[in-house]
C-alpha cells in the first residue's frame, strides 16, 4: 500500500507540472500576443530630441541647412512628378495667395508664410524702412499691413509677377515642417488665446475642462476635416505658389539664422541685426521643437497617418521629413516617398 500511494503521488507530482507547464506557456504566448498588439495600437514615434540630439552628436541647426539652389532643384522636380506647372502665366493669378510684400531699398519681395517667423520678418522689414523702435516694442505688425508696408498682390495694378522678374527683384519666403507648423499654431491660436475662435469650436464638442492633448487632438481633426481652413494651417506649397513663383531663396525656418544671413549677404543689407523668435527672447520657456514629443506620442496611429495626409503635398514637393526620420524636423533631399 504504501508503494501504491509513493506510485500515485509522483503521478500526481507530474501531471501538475505538466498542467502548471501549459498554463505558463498559454500565459506566456497571450503576454507576447498582448505586447505586439500593444505594439500595434499604440503611435510608432521615433522623436529625437533637438537638444539631446545635439548634445550628443554635437551639431547645431546650422548643419542641417539645404542649399536654396539644392532645394529649388528638388521642389522643381517633385513639382513635375506631381504634374504641377513649373512656369508662371501672365495673369496676376501666379501670384501667391499669401501676403507679398515689397521692399524697395533693397529691391525685395518677401512672402509671408504664418507661423514660419513672418512676425520676426515684418518687424525687419519695418527696421529696413527705417522704423527705429526696438523690437520688443514693435506691436500688431499684421495688422493694417497695407499702411505699413508696399503690399502687392494678385489685385494689386502697381506690380505683377512680370515686373518682379523683369527688375531681377530678389524674392524670398520661408517654409516650415508641417508638423511644427501644426502644433505652433495650436500653441499660438488656441493655448495663447483661450477666447478665441478656436477654442470656441473645440468648446463645442469637448468641455472647458479638457486637458491640453484633448483640445489639440480635436483640433487636429478640425483642421485636417477642413472645419478649420485659416491660412495659418493650410499647406504651405500651394498658397506660396513654390512650383511657379520665381524664389531667390527659400529660406526653412528651422535654419533662421543662416537662411537671413544668405540673403542680407545676396541684398547687401548690412549693420541689421533681425530680431530672435519667442523662445529666443524669453517669451516661451520652451520651443516648439521641444514640445512635439509631448503632442505626438499621445496620438493613435490614425491621427498621425490624418497630419501626413493632409500635408502631403508638403512633405513630398518641400522635402521636409516625418517623424520617423531621424533628420526630423529638416529637410532631407535623399528620402523618398
């Protein structure tokens, strides 16, 4: 009897390793098939850090500035491969659909393109006509624009698009990576400005207590729905005419610096020093730049797939890179789509 009873009990012994060995491998398979579903559902996001990525590699955004006569080339190219027209017509409709304004000191057009430092811009401007106030006091420069400065446009009779390439006017204007542009815009238009337009919209279907994501991830759709079409959010390639206006330089905003010093060397500005963007100045304790890590990650794969859509046409004829690249925000000549 007790030989039986030994007998049993190592049966019993081994029929609950067995048991405990198919439920451990049950667990571990639904772990791992819970993980790549988790890998699936939540936004793939390789977001390198500007300041990390600096620190690290020791670069600064100097190193990552494109050549205009480089990326005129390549925007020229995918302009074709888009079927757009590469040459301008008669009519007063090649001009952009954006501010232009005229600087006849210097015998330049400048295209302003928001949310890529046209503030920054048209207070230069202001300086080059001779307005002496400093900066930090220069107020509402978009407003009553047509006072301030030579503004021309597609109705405008004293200059069209001939005079500028018959004058060998130097034309310049700055574009963005959409996604930047995006969450700049968001920062400016509905954080900074809680009883505007736009919180007015989003109000409407989130309450006034929703976090910041929630806002900007109704927003987004807002915007990329078209509910939302201020020239501040369209895509930039169409309005600033990038396949068919004769740019002298197109200056990238992440590259400020070195594109201004291009052209005031081309213009022959000399001793104006152009004023620094809010970050630079203090005004925000954190860049955009900073902060696209913080909007990003917190979208489903869908909402970003939403932003590459609807800028498509930006990223492709501009160059800029997505989030995935590790030249983000850059432009990147060599990438394809």
């Amino acid at each position: 009897m007790p030989r039986l009873c030994s007998t049993s009990l190592i049966r019993i012994a081994i029929l609950i390793i067995l048991i405990s060995c198919i439920l451990l491998y049950h667990y571990s398979d639904s772990t791992s098939l819970n993980e790549s579903l988790r890998s699936i559902q939540d936004p793939v996001v390789r977001f390198l850090d500007y300041n990390e990525y600096v620190k690290q590699e020791k670069l600064s955004s100097s190193d990552f500035v494109v050549d205009t006569r480089d990326l005129l080339s390549y925007i020229h190219r995918q302009c074709e491969l888009h079927e757009q027209p590469l040459s301008y017509d008669k009519t007063r409709k090649a001009m952009p659909d954006a501010i232009t304004i005229h600087i006849p000191e210097y015998n330049i057009v400048y295209v302003s393109n928001p949310k890529t430092g046209s503030t920054s811009f048209k207070k230069f401007v202001l300086r080059l006509q001779g307005d002496m106030t400093p900066y930090e006091e220069m107020e509402h420069v978009h407003r009553g624009q047509k006072d301030k400065y030579q503004v021309i446009n597609k109705y405008s009779k004293n200059m069209t698009i001939n005079d500028i390439v018959d004058k060998e006017m130097y034309v310049v204007g700055f574009v963005r990576n959409p996604i930047t542009r995006l969450i700049s815009g968001f920062r400016n238009k509905v954080l900074r400005t809680e009883g505007g337009e736009y919180n007015k919209k989003i109000y409407q279907i989130l309450p006034e207590t929703a976090t910041d994501i929630e806002r900007f991830k109704v927003f987004l759709e807002l915007v990329t729905s078209g509910v939302i079409s201020d020239h501040h959010f369209t895509p930039q390639w169409k309005k600033m005419r990038v396949c068919s206006f004769p740019y002298s330089l197109l200056g990238q905003t992440e590259t400020t610096r070195d594109s201004i010093e291009t052209m005031m060397r081309e213009t022959g500005i000399v001793g104006v020093e152009f004023p620094g963007s809010r970050s630079e100045r203090g005004e925000d304790s954190r860049s955009t730049l900073d902060e696209v890590g913080d909007f990003m990650n917190p979208l489903s794969s869908d909402e970003i797939d939403s932003i590459y859509e609807f800028y498509k046409m930006d990223f492709e004829i501009l160059g800029y890179t997505k989030l995935d690249n590790p030249m983000f925000p850059y432009i990147d000549l060599n990438q394809s789509f």
